[in-house]
C-alpha cells in the first residue's frame, strides 16, 4: 500500500520527537550530580518504536550514536509479552545489545489504549559499576565477569512498583552511592519522555 506523506506534517512531528528528547537530556543534566553527565555529557536520550527502531535521539556524545536501539530490540526480545505499563528496564550487558558495561541503559515502555507502541531510554555512563577495580575499567581482566557487573535486560520496576530486591542487589555491588542517584536521574528523564509522548498522541 503507497502512502503520500504530508512533508508539512513530518517535519513537525520530527521537530516535536527532537524536542522531546532534548527535554529528557535537560532533565538528567539538571537531576544528576556526576560531572560524568552533567559536564562531560557522556550519554544519550532516546524514543523508539514498540519494535524498538529508533524514532529520534540526541547527540550528546558522538560514541553513543545508535548506542539505545541494538540494546532495545534486545530488551523486547528477552521480555517478550512480559512487558506493562510502568515497567522500567536496566541494561548494560555486552553480550546483548550493550557497548561497555559502564554505560547503563533505562528504557522505559509507554502504551497507549493497552498497546504498548513506543519506548523512551536514556544511557549514561557510570563512575563505577562494581568490578575488580574502582571505575570499571580493570586492565588485568581476562574476562568480562572480572570488568564490572552484567546487567542482562532486568525489571527494576515492574507495573510502576519497585522492586526493592532487585534494586538492593544491583547497588549493593556498586561502589558508589552517586552511582543510585544518577540511575534515578536517567528513569526520570524517562518519565518526562513518556508523559511528552502521551501528550502528543
């Protein structure tokens, strides 16, 4: 089936997703207390389709261009029908989807009539992320377990409860304590994306 876009109405729809998750960035600038994110900009805000196809993102930091949408489809694909409303989804695994594991992923689904149609993510990179050294970054690693915790796709709120278990379990092999607030930072930047894309839909 050939349908006609209106160029008109394209350009205003693109201007708006853009705008949207420029207004994500702002928000994780302004919530976050790592000079990681709020002065080196090293992340990156996005919306995607329910398929995970990137719809629009922002251009923080070059190395993270594209970085959301591998980790996204991965994501649907682990969760599968397992996914609701006010679900929020930690990720950083290399072995799915991921580019290195200081840089954590929060995708956030959002519905729509009960249809899940889109999804807002954010990655930022962490000051540490527990490991054998402090940051990370471990230049005597000969595997990935001796670099820093894996976080496979992981429900840290599911059906908007957290859950309080699994949250302790991620934090409690994380170093730092700025570390949490800058994760809480990224899911309400999330949030701002998910409201924005019910208001214009």
């Amino acid at each position: 089936m050939n349908r006609k876009v209106d160029p008109i109405q394209a350009s205003v729809l693109h201007r708006r997703l853009k705008s949207i998750t420029e207004e994500m960035g702002l928000t994780l600038l302004r919530t976050t207390r790592s000079p990681i994110l709020n002065e080196a900009r090293d992340f990156v805000t996005g919306l995607y389709d329910a398929q995970g196809r990137m719809l629009e993102q922002t251009e923080y930091i070059p190395v993270l261009a594209f970085a959301l949408q591998p980790a996204c489809e991965q994501v649907i694909a682990h969760f599968g029908d397992d996914i609701h409303e006010g679900d929020v989804i930690l990720h950083n695994d290399v072995f799915s989807g991921g580019n290195q594991n200081n840089d954590v992923a929060v995708f956030r689904p959002i519905f729509r009539s009960g249809k899940l149609f889109a999804w807002a993510a954010c990655k930022g990179h962490q000051a540490d992320i527990g490991g054998a050294q402090a940051g990370g970054y471990n230049p005597e690693a000969r595997e990935v377990w001796q670099e820093a915790l894996r976080i496979p796709p992981l429900k840290v709120y599911e059906r908007g409860t957290l859950r309080r278990d699994v949250w302790r379990m991620v934090f409690a092999n994380i170093r730092y304590p700025i570390v949490e607030e800058d994760i809480k930072a990224q899911i309400g930047a999330t949030r701002i994306g998910e409201r924005a894309m019910h208001e214009l839909f």
